[in-house]
C-alpha cells in the first residue's frame, strides 16, 4: 500500500563526487497530469502512502507554455537552470502557465484525497523556497519529513565538492524549515534526515570538526554518512587526488556516526509518552527472527522497504502464525516524521493500514510503544 512516483530524472548540479549527470543525463520533469494520474491509479488499487522520487526532487517545475505534445501525449521536458532558493525565496517562474513543486504537492494532496501519507525524496537545500515550506504546513497529508543532505560542513569541501552553497546559507534553510514545520505542539514535529562525505580529497581535520559540529547543530533523526572514494566518470575522479588515508576515513566515519548516534537517540527519546500515527509496513524483522525466518529470506523479501504496487511478500511465517491464532505478533511502521515503530498486535491484518500508537520507549533507531 505503499508506492514511489518518479517525477523527475537526471540532474544539472554537477557535484564533483556525483555520476548522476553523466550517467542519467539532464534534469527532466513528468507532466504534473501524468503523476496525478499516476497517483490516483495507485490510489485506487489502494495504496495510501506516496512517495515522490528525484535526485533533486524540490527542484521540479514544468513549465506548460513549452510543452512539447508527440501523438497527443505531452512529453516530459528539460528543467531550467536557475540559482534556487538561495537568491529568492519564492519559484521564480511561478505563473498561471508553471506547474512548480509546491503546486504540484498542492494538487496530489488536493486532488488524491486516498493518499494519506505524502513525501519526496531527495531534496537539494539551495531550491527550497518558502511557498514549498508553505504548502507542507498548509496541507495535513504532506509529512514533516525532510531529506535534507548537507554533505558536509566545510565551506572549503562544499566548494570543491561544487555543493552550490555555503554553511550558513544551509543552516538559514534549515532554520527556515523549522520555523514553518516543527509544531510538535500539534503532534507534527519536523523531522530531517541527512548524508555526508568524510574523506573527500583535501578534508582536514579542521574540515571534519566543522562536519561533527554542522552534524550537532542541525539535530538530524538520522544521517547516512559515507568514506568517500572515487568513482570513475566523477569530476573528482579526473582531477583530484584521494590523499585521505583509509584509516583516517574510517576514524572520521566513526567518530562522526557517535556524533549522529547520540542526536538519534536524544530525538527518539524525546518520542516517549506521545500518541503517533503509524502506517504499518510489515511484520517486524525480530519477530520473523523469532519465527525462524532466515536472514537471507528477511533480506530478500525487504521488510521495511516500499515498493511499487504496495506489500511486499513479508513476515509469511508470522502471518500465518498469526492467522492460525497463535498470539501476538510484533508490527513495524513509520511515523510522519520517518520514525520507525515497533508495537504489538493480535494479528499481521493491520499491515498497510495507519494506527495510532503510545510509544512507551525509545534507542537510538526506533520507537516501541503499545496501540491505543
Ligand atoms: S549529488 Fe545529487 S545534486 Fe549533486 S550531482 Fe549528484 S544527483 Fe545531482
């Protein structure tokens, strides 16, 4: 019941670390209609939860004036290169005649009432402007959950990594996100999820201690952080040494992963005694553990990840266990905000449905709690 729509592909930034422009090419955007479409096929066949895909998915726009129809059907169209939102604050071709990104989250929301979950992924910090922050307030169905990478925080790395912005000028948007998005007064606290590179050509250890202090003031639920190394086809590749020794990487990874970890934790904590909704995704892996599932049958059937078309063939043996009357099994969902959530229930029937649950305790991962 869950499911990812590409709504953009390729990309124009050119970081210097990145195959993705080489590879995929230059940014290109759906038509707006072709993804509503999209979207309420899924909705019909019932999945709930949408999720919107693209390298640089907050830099969508399709501008109508240009389209190009072949046989009827309007044809996907190159993305216009603009400064984003560090210069302005607001889609600068916006119009009568633009679909931009907030416009089109206004129109899946509004349009696709079904889906009661919607997100995107990943976002380019430099394009967010306020209209986007807008209509994520505006609009309950939106999740307050950003993808935010900042890669690194260095200005001398952001540059010659070709990032496009400085420290500052990420930390303002990331100010800017909390202000309109976390009202945890409400139930709705924003939550921000991160990526880093430790070890990129040049990075001393000055370099690395403005990363751990970026990675500390900006209080990320989590972050995928990685030792760089050079990837043929890449800028970097060509033109810069990988002069970051293999154990100094490692040490960076470490000691930047302890930083994340402790943030983790403090941010699940702070969970405990609050009632979250939770889209159920499956059949909790510890409890398939229990139930003698293999770790290559966990892996293969990815009881966590979302698919295209909704449910993955997950947690077979405690389903089953669970039909036959055998007890309580153990359920896993996210909240909003991306936290994960394990909770007991009689059986696997509430898998891709939302509940409401008390979270009773809280690691650096995930949330445990009881349904209310
Ligand atoms: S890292 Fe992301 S923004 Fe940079 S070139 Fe690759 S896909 Fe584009």
């Amino acid at each position: 019941r869950s499911a990812y729509v590409r709504i953009t592909r390729g990309c124009n930034k050119f970081c210097t670390y990145c195959v993705v422009p080489f590879t995929r090419g230059a940014e290109i955007h759906r038509p707006p209609e072709h993804i509503i479409e999209e979207c309420k096929r899924l909705a019909d066949s019932g999945v709930i939860e949408v999720t919107l895909l693209g390298q640089t998915v907050n830099h969508y726009r399709f501008e109508h004036g240009a389209a190009v129809t072949l046989h009827g059907v309007t044809q996907p169209q190159k993305g216009r290169a603009y400064a984003g939102a560090g210069s302005h604050r607001r889609d600068p071709f916006a119009g009568e005649n633009v679909t931009t990104f907030a416009d089109l989250l206004r129109r899946i929301h509004d349009e696709v009432p079904a889906i009661q979950r919607l997100r995107f992924v990943t976002s380019y910090p430099r394009d967010f402007g306020d209209d986007v922050l807008e209509v994520i307030r505006d609009h309950p169905r939106i999740c307050r959950y950003l993808h935010v990478p900042a890669q690194s925080g260095s200005d001398r790395m952001l540059k010659a990594m070709n990032r496009g912005y400085t420290v500052s000028e990420y930390e303002e948007f990331l100010g800017r996100a909390r202000a309109y998005l976390d009202q945890p007064e409400i139930g709705r606290p924003l939550m921000l999820s991160g990526d880093f590179i430790v070890g990129f050509p040049g990075e001393t250890d000055e370099d690395f201690e403005a990363t751990k202090e970026l990675c500390a003031r900006a209080r990320y639920k989590n972050s995928f952080i990685f030792k760089y190394s050079p990837r043929p086809g890449t800028i970097a590749y060509d033109k810069m040494d990988d002069d970051v020794a293999e154990d100094v990487k490692r040490r960076r990874n470490n000691e930047l992963l302890a930083v994340q970890g402790k943030i983790s934790e403090e941010i699940h904590r702070e969970q405990i005694g609050r009632e979250v909704e939770v889209f159920v995704e499956g059949v909790s892996k510890q409890q398939r553990k229990r139930d003698g599932e293999t770790k290559a049958q966990i892996r293969k059937s990815g009881a966590v990840t979302l698919t295209v078309g909704g449910r993955e063939p997950m947690g077979r043996a405690a389903d089953a266990r669970a039909e036959e009357g055998e007890g309580a099994v153990q359920l896993s969902g996210r909240t909003d905000g991306d936290l994960i959530v394990f909770f007991d229930a009689d059986d696997a029937s509430l898998v891709g449905r939302m509940v409401r649950v008390r979270v009773e305790s809280a690691n650096e991962r995930s949330l445990t709690g009881r349904r209310v």
